[in-house]
C-alpha cells in the first residue's frame, strides 16, 4: 500500500467515524455534501478510540493518537458547514 492509499484510507475511516457518530452528515437531498450535524465532536473520538480498541486489524494507526488527529483533520475540515450550498442557492431565490 502506498502512503497515498494510507492517507486516503485513514482519511475514509475518520469520515466513517465522524458519520457515524452523527457529528457530520450527508444532506437529504444532495448526498454528495457532508454537512456539520451540530453535535458535539467528543462522540466521534469516543466511537473512534472503540473502533480502534476494538480492531485495529486493517492497521491504518500506528497509535490511537493518530487515529484521533485523523478524526479531527477531517472534522476541521466540515465543520461550520451548517447549510448544503446547492440548497441554499435555491433558498436564496
């Protein structure tokens, strides 16, 4: 696996672990927008740390530490997105 992949791998399970803790989510309507839910991020690094607890078999992390910077690079780069920019342009109208 190339760091490439690696990256792009840890960055795919941050995602999955911030949707799934329901602090981002897709809009209803253009599934393709991930917005920021308005919950409080501490979920995601409490599922993320049992995630990694629980197997850690795919080896992404070296450490929890890492796994847990990986989950705030990828919060840090949807939150504050409250509103889907394709519905608000029609809002907007």
């Amino acid at each position: 696996m190339s760091i490439h992949d690696l990256c792009e791998d840890q960055e795919q399970w941050a995602m999955q672990t911030l949707m799934g803790s329901g602090v981002l989510a897709r809009c209803r309507i253009h599934n393709d927008v991930i917005l920021d839910s308005g919950n409080d991020a501490s979920s995601a690094y409490k599922l993320g740390t049992y995630l990694y607890q629980k197997d850690n078999s795919c080896n992404l992390f070296n450490t929890l530490t890492e796994a847990r910077d990986a989950i705030k690079d990828a919060y840090e780069s949807y939150c504050g997105i409250d509103d889907c920019p394709q519905c608000s342009k029609y809002i907007d109208d």
